[in-house]
C-alpha cells in the first residue's frame, strides 16, 4: 500500500511539473532541452589536436564568441604583459539572465605546460557542442575559462624545444649558452625587471599577494626559476588575474587550477595551503571531493591521482591558488597536475591527447564530487540519492 501511495504522489510531481512549465515556460525555452542540444549540434565542431599557439588561441575564442554569441563571452585581461599581449577569458552562460554557481578554471601559468589550453578549449567545445556534458555541467554551471595565462613563456619555450638542454641556472647566468641551448626547465614568465640583470623572468604562481616570500629566508636569487617578483603582482600577468576574479565578486564557488606535473607517474589533485602545513579547515571535504574525483578519473594505467593538501610537497608561497582561498574566501580550490614531460615532442600526437583527456576528466570529476557532497539537484528515491 506505502508503494502505491509513494507511485501515485511521483506521478502526481510529474503531472503538475509538466503542467507548471506549460502554463509558465522559462524565458529561455527556445535555447533550452532538446531545442538548444540540437542547435548545437549543427555548430562546428573541432577537435583541437594540434598545439594552440597564443594566435590561434585568440581566433578560436573569436569564433566560439561569433557561433555561440547568447552562451559565450570573450574577455581580454589588463594589463597586458611584457610581449603585449592579452590574457583571453572565455565565459560560458547557458541562460545570460539567471545567476548560476561560477566554476573558474585557470591554466596554462606555467610556461611549459603547453597543452593546457587545448584542454580547456576542448573542455568549452565540450560544455557547448555534446550534449553529455550539457546537462547538468553546462546547463547549471557558469563557466569561467581562461586558457592560457602566461602566453608569452608559451611563445618563448616552444621556439627553444629544438635545442639542446642544459640546467636552467646555467642557461640563466651564461648568456653565450643560451644562444646554443635552452633551460632543462622554464617556470617563470619572460618579463625583464632591470638592464642590469642578465636574468629575467618571475615566476607568476609565486608572485601573488598572500604570505607572499612567506618560503624563503633571504632574498631570493632573480635566476631562480622560483623568483617570485619584486614585489606582489608585480607581473602583469598576475595583476590581470587578480584584477579579472575581482570583477567576478561573488560569481565563482568553485576553482580549478589546472597545472602540470613534469615528473612520470607523479600526478595529483591538490588543495590548498601551499604556503603553511597547517590544514585548512575545509580540508576534510576538499579530501573527499579530491578523492571522489581520482576515482572517476583513474589514470590510463589504472593509477590513482594522490590527493592531498599541496604543502605535503613542500611548502611554496605567494600561489595562485592561496590567493583565491585566503584572501578571496572561496573555499572551495583545487589543483589539477597530470603528467606532461618537460619541452614535449610537439609532433607527438598522443602526448597531447592523454594530457588532454586526462585534465578534461579530472576537472569534470571534481565537479560531480563537489555536486555529490552537497547533493546538487539530487533526489532521494527509495534510499538512493538520484542526480538530475
């Protein structure tokens, strides 16, 4: 009898929500459901295997913002930096009058992690054009996007992959070196701060404003590739960031760094503090959704990401992602580091890809353990939480 009553009131739910949405349809009817889905997919579709230089990056998004002109919206960050160039932020809003939770993706701070915007462009073709990733990932989220934050270490480290390598310091001091050969590894932007300095170059995830130089005990060395600036945001890279999430306000709930781990089998999903070993106090649930979402997105080889706060790894300060937990108060941060080795065969195909797919499946798991640990449009039927 319990199960008659409990069938009989489901139908009745169905029956006044179909009635509901007839008698007062949402304002975007016409670009939503099936209608939208099919829409989309007669758009264009790319796959994006080739690497994404900064021009590319910029006629893509133009294109994203032409085709998909009621979902999409493209922002150039100021200031621009030391090569002139801006930072592009591609924005993606299923319904541009209603106020979703933001998620806010940044990649590609680090000047050697060149697959990083193929991820997240792929990821934004993804969200717009497949109708698997539509509902719910696009439909209840607003995207935040910005695909390449340090284009000019972009330009810069792919005009050296041919060369022969020789230990970054080396490069830094000896100007006759780097004529003949490029840096083991290059982590800083391009910017040169004094003509008195052979050294250039800061390190943006290390030039941000909170416990700034909080991991170094005397000046830190300009050839370092860890120099974190003259002072905070002093990059114009950073200061774009900074400037760009502030605008936001109060928009973004939720923030994936997606970063590179140059190191084989030495991949992870981390969470802040960098800057201290003490654990944040969110630190129980961002465990749960770090490690909800590396077992939906088991490696290749059947590995787990590790999952753990970042300063496990040594403490490092003045990052991107403390800035974003400590000073902008969004709890809620993660950093993605699937493996991508260091100055890549850029004729190597599969690389990219697995990079690719790796941090797209990542990113979209961390995403359904966070709608899991907060039961995001989620029913309870007959004891089992159904998602929707």
């Amino acid at each position: 009898m319990l199960l008659q009553y409990k069938i009989y009131f489901i139908g009745f739910l169905y029956f006044f929500g179909i009635l509901f949405m007839t008698l007062f349809p949402p304002r975007n009817i016409e670009l939503s459901g099936p209608n939208i889905r099919e829409a989309r997919r007669t758009i264009w579709d790319i796959n994006y295997m080739d690497y994404i230089d900064y021009s590319m990056l910029v006629n893509v998004t133009k294109l994203i913002g032409l085709e998909d002109l009621e979902l999409a919206t493209i922002v150039h960050l100021t200031p621009k930096t030391y090569k002139n160039k801006s930072i592009i932020a591609l924005e993606l809003h299923s319904d541009k009058l209603s106020r979703k939770p933001g998620i806010l993706i940044i990649a590609g701070i680090d000047g050697m992690a060149w697959a990083a915007p193929n991820a997240v462009i792929k990821l934004a073709n993804k969200l717009l054009h497949d109708t698997t990733y539509q509902t719910p990932f696009f439909n209840d989220y607003d995207w935040y996007l910005i695909p390449m934050a340090n284009p000019d270490a972009f330009e810069f480290t792919k005009a050296l992959s041919g060369l022969p390598e020789v230990e970054a310091n080396v490069w830094s001091h000896n100007v006759t070196v780097r004529r003949r050969a490029r840096p083991s590894h290059w982590h800083k932007n391009i910017d040169v701060e004094s003509d008195q300095n052979k050294c250039f170059g800061t390190n943006i995830n290390r030039n941000f404003a909170y416990h700034w130089q909080d991991d170094v005990l005397r000046e830190p060395d300009q050839c370092s590739q860890q120099y974190p600036g003259l002072r905070p945001f002093s990059t114009a890279e950073a200061d774009a960031i900074r400037q760009y999430i502030d605008k936001l306000d109060n928009s973004v709930h939720f923030v994936v760094h997606l970063h590179a781990s140059f190191e084989a089998k030495k991949e992870y999903i981390l969470y802040p503090w960098r800057y201290t070993t003490r654990a944040p106090s969110s630190h129980r649930s961002l465990q749960a959704i770090g490690e909800s979402a590396a077992r939906q997105a088991r490696l290749p080889d059947g590995r787990l990401y590790r999952v753990h706060q970042a300063s496990a790894d040594g403490r490092v300060a003045g990052t991107l992602s403390d800035y974003i937990a400590g000073v902008l108060g969004i709890p809620l941060v993660f950093i993605v580091k699937p493996y991508y080795p260091p100055f890549a065969n850029l004729t190597d195909d599969t690389i990219l890809e697995a990079y690719v797919n790796k941090s797209i499946s990542a990113i979209i798991s961390l995403v359904r353990g966070w709608r899991s640990s907060t039961k995001q449009n989620t029913l309870s039927f007959f004891g089992r939480d159904i998602e929707f």
